[in-house]
C-alpha cells in the first residue's frame, strides 16, 4: 500500500476515533501520520492529495469542535468549583 493510501486510511481512522470520542487514540494515529507524511512524494502519491487534503480539513474541524466543547467543560467545572467552595462556617455551624 502506497504510503497516501496509508495516509488517507488512518485520517478516516482519525475522523472516526474523534467522532466516538476516543481521544486515547489520538497519540498512536498522530504517530502514523507523521510517518507516512514523511514517506509522500508527489511523482508517486500526487494523486491522493486532495483526498488527504479534504480529509484533513474534515478532522481539523472535528477536532476544533472538540477542543471548544472541553474548553467550556473545564470553565463550567472551574466555576462549579468555586459556587460551592465556601470559607469559614455555614448557618448551620
């Protein structure tokens, strides 16, 4: 398998694991791109360009989503925190 044709599987790969939200993958897929960007040329791979092109687009946009989606988990938590958080005694003692 070409080197783009690897690349093109493990970005749908990639789209599929940020779909189901299972960020521990995310290392090992990075891992596998930066290997297989490595190994494109474009005499052999220029072909599949704009299909990794798109692809990559399609996941920078779920993962932009994702990190939008933590980023006001972690305000909402952060502000939780500081609702309850209480200093010296209550009503009650």
């Amino acid at each position: 398998m070409s080197p783009a044709k690897a690349l093109l599987g493990v970005l749908k790969e990639e789209e599929a694991v940020l779909v189901e939200r299972r960020y521990d993958a995310l290392a090992d897929i990075q891992q596998r791109k930066e290997t297989y960007v490595s190994q494109l040329t474009p005499e052999r791979d220029g072909d599949l360009f704009e299909q990794i092109r798109q692809q990559a687009i399609r996941n920078e946009r779920l993962m932009s989503v994702t990190l939008t989606a933590i980023r006001g988990l972690k305000s909402k938590f952060a502000a939780y925190g500081k609702e309850t958080a209480s200093i010296g005694y209550s009503a009650e003692g």
